[in-house]
C-alpha cells in the first residue's frame, strides 16, 4: 500500500510540473498587457516556466520535467531513501502551514500599516 502510495504521490508531482510547464507556456504565449493593466491575482506561471527550462532554450523537455519533479520528490524524501512515508508527508504540511501562517502575518501586517496610513491621512492634523 506505501508503495502505491508512494507511486501516486510520483505520478502527481510528476503531472503537477508538467501540466505547470504547459500552462506555462501557454501563458508566455498570451500578448503582454499594457502597462499599468496587469492582473492582481497573476502568480507568475511564466517563473515556473523559467524554472523548468533548465537550459533557457525556450522549450520545456520532457527531461527537464523528470528532473524538476525528481527535485521536488528529493526535497519530500528527506531521509533519502527513495520513497516518501506518512511522516515525511506530515513534515511536508507542517512546513506549508508554517509558510502560510507566515505569509498571514505578513499580509496582516502590511493591511494594518496601510490602514493606520489611511487614518492619518483622513484625520485632520492637530495643532
């Protein structure tokens, strides 16, 4: 069952980069918007794409692919014994937690300054 498990786990790291490598360049194919007209919610597929070329030549092989999704499973299998298990997984979530709880924080953060801003600038100054 774990090496099921293991195989699945592969088989959708292997397809997430792949199926990222696509969308990639299907985004570098789309024109550029003008300035000042760009999407808010855009993650920079085009970055994914960069860091799959491994050779910059423009084309994403199906080597390159192997290779990402090869890096991304060695980063899961922190043992580095060729196969992923429940706690590796767990230390996996954990850490993306962690970065999301950061990322919050960070978010927040920057939401309170700039509304502290907004009520400066709206309150007339004393004197």
């Amino acid at each position: 069952m774990i090496r099921f498990s293991t195989f699945l786990l592969a088989a959708a790291l292997g397809g997430t980069a792949l199926a990222g490598a696509a969308y990639a360049a299907q985004d570098q194919a789309t024109p550029q918007r003008p300035a000042g007209m760009h999407h808010k919610h855009h993650r920079g597929h085009g970055d994914m794409f960069a860091r799959l070329d491994a050779n910059h030549d423009g084309v994403v092989t199906r080597d390159e692919a192997i290779a990402d999704a090869t890096a991304r499973f060695d980063k899961v299998d922190t043992n580095h014994d060729g196969k992923i298990d429940q706690a590796e997984i767990a230390a996996v979530k954990q850490r993306m937690q962690a970065r999301r709880a950061e990322m919050r924080a960070k978010w927040q953060a920057r939401r309170a300054a700039a509304q502290g801003q907004a009520d400066q600038t709206a309150r007339p100054a004393d004197q």
